[in-house]
C-alpha cells in the first residue's frame, strides 16, 4: 500500500523521445570558463581604469548565457545590452519616483520584464538590476548607466570574438546579422513548400 501510495504521488517519469545529453556532456567544461573568466576581468579592468568601480552581480549570470548556452535567445546581443539598458532605466525611474518601498520592487521588475518583452529584449539576469539599483538607493545616474552599458558591452563582444573564433565548437547563431529579404526568402520558400 505504500509503494502504491508513493507511485500514485511520484509517478516516474516518461521516457523522453530524444536522448537527453547532460550539459557537461554536450560541450566541454574548460569551453566556457575562459570565456566567462576573460569577459568578467575585461569589465572589472575597463571599470577600475574608467573609476567607475560599481560591481553589477547579473554580469555572472549573463556569462553563463553568453558562454555556456550561447544559442539562446537570450545570449543575443540586442538582448544582453538593450536588456540591462531597459532594466536600469526602470529602476531608476521607479526609484526616483517611489522611492525604497516594496511597491518600487515589484513594480521596477515588472515592469522591466514588460518592457523587455515589447521591445524583445528579454535577458533573465537583466531583470535582477531594478532591485539591486533599489537596494543601493544612492548610485549617481549617469555612473551606473555608463557602467552598465561598458559592462554588457564588453561580455557582448567578448561572447562574439570568443564563441565565434576561438572556442569550439563555434556558436554563431544568434550573432549573425540576418538581412530582411533574406529572411523574407525563407518565408516564401515555406509558403511555395505548402
């Protein structure tokens, strides 16, 4: 009765259709920590020379998108910048006209994630920075602007000159330019296929 109890309330799980490869298994490990190592050091120098030493933690995160999923959407350039650029100037705005209230929370992520998505610019790690801009509640505007935008700009070309030239297996999905007829063609070749 209590196996069957236990089954009923943990089912196993169904077999997937397609292999599951473990992600340590689908790339190697020592593939992604140069790229993280290299891009998180070039911000933190470029930071330090600039004197605009502000530590932005969901750079962390965004090197794990940039070097270990770097085919994701989110890994996109007009993701990674136009995201923490979106994200820092809600929490700037939300903290300037609410102040630090719980309401400021949940409204600068919220509605930094809406903005996000209308100007399809989602990037996860992005939508932490509202809270931390609320948390600090004394950083100068134009300082963590700047540092943000070198921040994000600099693991952006970084992903791109290292997932596309020096890593391997190469990752150039999501960095190529794709030019609207030619995805125009793409859509037509699909229609005459039907």
């Amino acid at each position: 009765p209590a196996m069957q109890l236990s089954s009923m309330l943990f089912p196993e799980p169904e077999a997937p259709t397609t292999p599951v490869i473990p992600c340590w298994q689908q790339s190697s490990l020592l593939r992604e920590k140069p790229g993280s190592f290299f891009a998180i050091f070039l911000c933190m120098e470029l930071l330090l020379i600039s004197g605009q030493m502000l530590v932005i933690p969901p750079f962390g995160a965004t090197c794990v998108i940039a070097f270990v999923i770097p085919d994701s959407i989110f890994a996109h350039p007009r993701n990674i910048i136009g995201g923490y650029l979106v994200s820092c100037i809600v929490g700037l705005l939300i903290l300037a006209i609410f102040g630090m209230t719980p309401l400021s929370y949940a409204l600068s992520v919220a509605l930094a994630i809406a903005i996000m998505q209308i100007s399809k610019t989602l990037h996860p790690p992005a939508a932490a920075l509202p809270m931390i801009i609320i948390v600090q509640n004394n950083i100068l505007c134009g300082n963590l602007i700047l540092t943000v935008f070198v921040g994000s700009l600099v693991i952006t070309l970084w992903a791109i000159i290292y997932n596309n030239y020096l890593a391997k297996p190469k990752h150039s999905v999501y960095y190529s330019v794709k030019l609207p007829w030619q995805q125009l063609n793409k859509k037509q070749s699909i229609v005459s296929e039907i």
